[in-house]
C-alpha cells in the first residue's frame, strides 16, 4: 500500500463518527395512563382541553453509570425525537448527575403542567439512588423564554422544582442548577396532572359507552318525534289545502249564484 493509500484510509478512518451510548436509542419499558385537566383556553399556547397521554419509562444501571429516561406519547400526534423527553444521567465515579437530552427539555402539549410532572418524576427517582450527588448545571433554550410570560412560567416550573435560575448578558442567557439532587422537590400540581390507574380508566370507558347509549336513544326518540310531527304537518296541510279548495268552489258559486 502506498503512502497516499494508507493517508486515505486514515482520513477515512477519522471521520468516522463515534460509537454513541449503549443507551442512548433505549426505548420505554414500563408505562402509566396520564390525564391532564381540561384548563381556560391561554392566549399564547391555545386551547387546553381534556387529553390523555402515555408515560413510558426505562432505567438502567451499572457500576460506572445509570440511566433514568421518561417519555410521554400522544394519541394521534406525533412529536419530534427530541421531544417529550427527559433524562437523568449519574455517573457513580464522579458522584455528579446530570440532565438531559441536550437540546432542552421540549414539551407537547405546552402549559400543561408537564414539565413539573417530568421533573418531579426524575427528582424521586433520584433521591432513591443518590440524593447526595452534585448536578451538573446547564444552559437553558432562549426558544422557553420567547417573551416575558413564557420566561416567568419556565423560571417558576424550574423553581417549584428546587432549581436555581441564574440570568446573563441582560436577561437574554440563563442557566439552570441545584447543589444536590436532595434539594429538587419530587411533589407536582396534581390538580394539572393525574395517574390514571387500569380501573380507573376502564370505569371511565363504561361511563362513556353508558352515555353514549342513553344519547342515542334520546336521538332515536327525537327522530321518532320529528317523524310524527312531519306526518301531522302533512295531514294538516291536506285539510288546509282542501278547506281552501272548498272556500274557493263556495265563492265561485255564490257568485255564479249572484250574476245569474
């Protein structure tokens, strides 16, 4: 091989891109039904109404590292890799935690009370491991903080939780931290967000399927009315049409009986 060969593979050998994670494609393994309250409709994010979502999440472990990844799934909707979620990296050698992914924490539907549930569900997590870790801070997406209401809403999901929000370069770069993961809060607003458990859900099945039959013999009693009523318009527009033909025949005979 000559020299500009092996050069060649080298170069080649040098672009190639490095091997990622073992856990980084790890998909969900265990999932819960979520219920999110209907909420007034929000001027920025829209509507909020009655929706139901699929938390999934997988966790692994080893003596280097561990991995806690939280995901949620919308019927019908499909989302962006990156979004809906959130990842809790430890690593058991330098007794540091981080978050993740790192583009930012990206939700679908927005203003909904996810964040704070996803936070909530890691910070649990957490405490159970290694309450006594430091986190690794981490900037925060200038996308959250589009205009004053969605910064004041991000700065206060983040403090709820037990972070700290720290502002640069007049307001315009922020980062986000905590001494240890014992200082982040595991509680979220349950009002916003519910577990929905296998029974609750299927009671909840039963009562639609319920109230869509007694709406459907409503519905078949009304069209049974409509039916009546459209019969009896019928025959009272006979009789109108033959008490007329009859008032038209006594007027053209009185007044054949008047001119003759």
């Amino acid at each position: 091989m000559t020299d500009s060969e092996t050069s060649a593979v080298v170069a080649q050998e040098g672009e190639q891109p490095a091997p990622s994670h073992p856990w980084a494609n790890l998909g969900p393994e265990h999932f819960r039904l979520l219920r999110l309250s209907p909420l007034p409709v929000d001027r920025h994010t829209g509507t909020r109404p009655l929706r139901f979502l699929q938390f999934g999440r997988v966790e692994r472990h080893s003596k280097e590292q561990s991995l806690l990844r939280l995901s949620l799934q919308l019927p019908g909707q499909k989302v962006r890799k990156e979004q809906n979620v959130l990842e809790l990296w430890l690593d058991h050698r330098a007794k540091e935690a981080r978050f993740g992914p790192d583009s930012g924490l990206s939700l679908e539907p927005q203003n909904r009370g996810l964040g704070r549930f996803l936070l909530a569900q890691a910070a649990a997590w957490a405490k159970q491991h290694c309450a006594h870790y430091s986190l690794e801070s981490g900037p925060l997406p200038s996308r959250d903080a589009l205009n004053d209401e969605a910064r004041a809403r991000r700065d206060h999901c983040l403090k709820a939780q037990g972070f700290s929000v720290d502002y640069q370069e007049n307001q315009l770069k922020a980062q986000y931290g905590a001494a240890r993961l014992s200082a982040l809060h595991s509680d979220w607003n349950a009002e916003k967000v519910q577990f929905i458990e296998q029974l609750d859900a299927a009671q909840m099945l039963q009562l639609a399927d319920q109230n869509l039959q007694e709406q459907d013999g409503q519905l078949r009693k009304q069209r049974e009315r409509l039916e009546q009523f459209k019969r009896e318009d019928g025959g009272l527009r006979f009789t109108i049409a033959c008490l007329v033909a009859f008032c038209l025949f006594q007027a053209g005979l009185l007044i054949w009986i008047a001119t003759h």
